[in-house]
C-alpha cells in the first residue's frame, strides 16, 4: 500500500492523542471514516463560490467556511489529558 501526500502524518498522530486504553482502534476507524465522508466539503464549497464568483481567487473562500465550519464544531469538545 503506497500513502501520498498529507495521510502518513495523519495516520500517526491519532494513536498518540491520549485515546482510552483499549479503544484505540475503534476511535481511529471513527476518526478515518470521518475524514473520508466529510472531504468532500472543501471540494464542493471550491467549486461553488467559484461558479457564484466566476472567479477562482474565490475559491479559497469555501476551503476557509469548511474549515471554520469545522473549527465550531470541535470548539465545544472537552479534551482530557492522560497522565
């Protein structure tokens, strides 16, 4: 199996993220199953503000709303710290 771009990286900052002991692999299919249903969104707002626009300097504004969209959603999320 050949990995590009940004996905090694990824890959191995879960298991290292404090997760409970032995939900290690249930919480790391959660997190690469989100990853995969939700990257599509980016993809999707690019392509929408720049038909609106007709401009693609615009574009970069989907890609912005996406992440800021998903910045709110993990704002509420209490992170703990494992000793």
């Amino acid at each position: 199996m050949r990995l590009r771009g940004p996905r090694p990286g990824r890959l191995t900052f879960l298991p290292r993220a404090g997760d409970p002991a032995g939900r290690e692999g249930e919480i790391f299919g959660l997190y690469a199953t989100t990853g995969r249903a939700a990257s599509w969104m980016a993809s999707t707002a690019w392509v929408v503000f720049i038909s609106l626009t007709a401009s693609t300097s615009f574009g970069i504004l989907g890609i912005v709303l996406v992440l800021f969209i998903g910045l709110l959603l993990i704002l509420p999320v209490k992170s703990t710290r494992v000793g």
